[in-house]
C-alpha cells in the first residue's frame, strides 16, 4: 500500500511511519523540509516538498495530521491565524490536489480532537452526541473536519480520529508534565473534576491502523480510551508512577491569568467514549489509567 501523510514528522506521524514500514507499506510524508524526512520517519519513507511530485504516481491512502501544536502557547490573533492555517488551510491545498488527480486513494485518514465537542462537562461525549459549546478549539476542529469530509464528493473514504490526550513520555502533554511531577511540584489543574480522556500512544498507533484497514469505518471515531479519568484521578496516577508527592495544586485564576482563553483546554474537559471503535470491533491494550502510566513512566 502506497501511503501519503502530512505531519508525518511529527510524534503520531513518526510512529506510524515505522509501524508501517515494518509491514511493507510504502511510505511518503509531505513536508516542509522533505531532506528531513528519512532521518526523522526512517530510511525508507519518502520526502517531497511538493504533491505535484506525485500526480502520476499510485495512492492508496491519505492521512492528514498536519497542524502546528494547539497548546504550545496562548492564542494571540496571529497564533489562531497560524492554527487555522495549519490545519483548514493545509486541508484545502490537500483536497485541491486530489481533486485534479485521476486516481483517487480509497481513504483520507484525517485529524481531529475530541476538542470537536467543547467543554462537556459531566456529559458522556460518544460520536452522536451534538457539539456542548462553541470555543475556539470546538470551531478549529469543526471546521477540520467539514473540510476533510468534502473528499467524500471524490468517491474517498473518509475517517476523522477525535483524538484525547496522548500519552508519550517522548512527546505532547506528558513530556512536559514529568519535569515538575519528577521534582514533586505536581499537583490537579483548577478543582481537579474536569475529564480527560486519554489514551496510551501504542493504542493510538493501533487504532489509525485499525481505522485505515477496516473498509467499513468513515466518519468520526473518539480515540481515546474506554475509562477517561479526571484530572485529579490522573494526576494522583502519575505521582504514584514516578513515586513523588502531587500536592501543590495550580489555582484556576493563575491559569487563566498566564494563558488567557487557552486555560479552557486545562480547566474544562470532555468525558469521551469511544463508542464507535468498540463497536467495530477495536481492542484496547490499556484501558485503565493507572497500568498506562506505570508501562509508560515505570523506567523513570
């Protein structure tokens, strides 16, 4: 299988380039800095700086996780501006090309979050619940998604992973939490109840390639696992995987205060199910928060 992705340098898209390879796929990353792409996604995979470069070649696949990072810091007019780009923007250059080939891959894997919600509160979130509020992550996802959704018009397949938070050690939230909990300054976001819904990064991996293969799947999918965990249970979780104290709270004033409208990724949440992976037929390999942590942080 002949396989294109966007954001392939990145922690998801790297993973998923050695977990294909390993199967034989054949393996192309569009990037911005192609001579890159070997040492980063392996010797194998692909880099091309333009999608022009492939017109005349086969696809079998598409997946799109191209997106400068939401929480790296906090949403200025030109950072939103730069979110939008990064993903909406990139997505419309992507369906542009497709459009104008005559062979069309049989499936777009594209990004989302289960930010798509809003904050939910104590509601259960499955893939048929309506959107809870309107932020700016909820209007960024949505309109991700809507535009990922017009390759259907193309005969495409398409899958949209509302992705929770990842656990890596190597990348994304957990990276940066494990500094301040190694020095027992952790300790809950706010009073702690908001739901996190998150999921071990080997599930991450094997979902997108469930997702990929699974001829029925199209539409939206929660990646995340079956048991999400506030934010006090996680941050419990983690100080007894690191064997550290977690009692210095972060106040939501302060939250606010240093990051503005971006503290509602902190302080609100989304009690996400993901009804629809199970019903397919997914296994989960952690389903519980706490034996997560301990597999991913147990050498630290």
């Amino acid at each position: 299988m002949h396989i294109l992705l966007t954001g392939g340098t990145g922690m998801i898209g790297r993973a998923l380039c050695a977990y294909w390879a390993e199967q034989g796929h054949r393996l192309t990353v569009w990037s911005r800095q192609p001579a890159k792409v070997a040492e980063l996604c392996g010797p194998s995979v692909r880099g091309i700086a333009r999608l022009e470069e492939l017109t005349d070649e086969p696809l079998d696949a598409v997946v799109n996780l191209a997106g400068a990072p939401i929480a790296d810091r906090p949403w200025s007019k030109k950072r939103k501006a730069l979110l939008w780009a990064s993903r909406i923007g990139l997505t419309e250059q992507l369906l542009a090309w497709l459009h104008s080939r005559e062979q069309q891959p049989a499936v777009l894997l594209s990004g989302s979050a289960v930010g798509w919600y809003g904050d939910g509160g104590e509601q259960e979130l499955n893939e048929n619940t309506p959107r809870v509020t309107d932020d700016f992550a909820a209007q960024l996802c949505g309109a991700w998604e809507e535009t990922a959704l017009r390759a259907e018009a193309l005969g495409i397949r398409v899958v949209l992973v509302r992705t929770g938070l990842v656990l890596n050690p190597d990348g994304g939230m957990l990276k940066r939490l494990l500094l301040p909990f190694k020095l027992g300054l952790g300790g809950r976001l706010g009073d702690g109840r908001q739901w996190m819904p998150w999921i071990h990064f080997a599930d991450q991996i094997a979902l997108m390639d469930f997702l990929l293969q699974h001829s029925e799947a199209r539409g939206p999918y929660n990646a995340c696992a079956p048991l999400p965990a506030r934010n006090a249970e996680f941050t419990k979780a983690m100080g007894q995987a690191l064997s550290r104290p977690t009692l210095l709270p972060v106040p939501a004033f302060a939250l606010r205060a240093g990051l503005g409208e971006m503290s509602g990724l902190l302080l609100g949440g989304q009690r996400a199910v993901p009804m629809r992976l199970l019903e397919a037929g997914f296994s989960f390999r952690f389903t519980h928060l706490d034996v997560a942590l301990v597999d991913l942080l147990g050498h630290h």
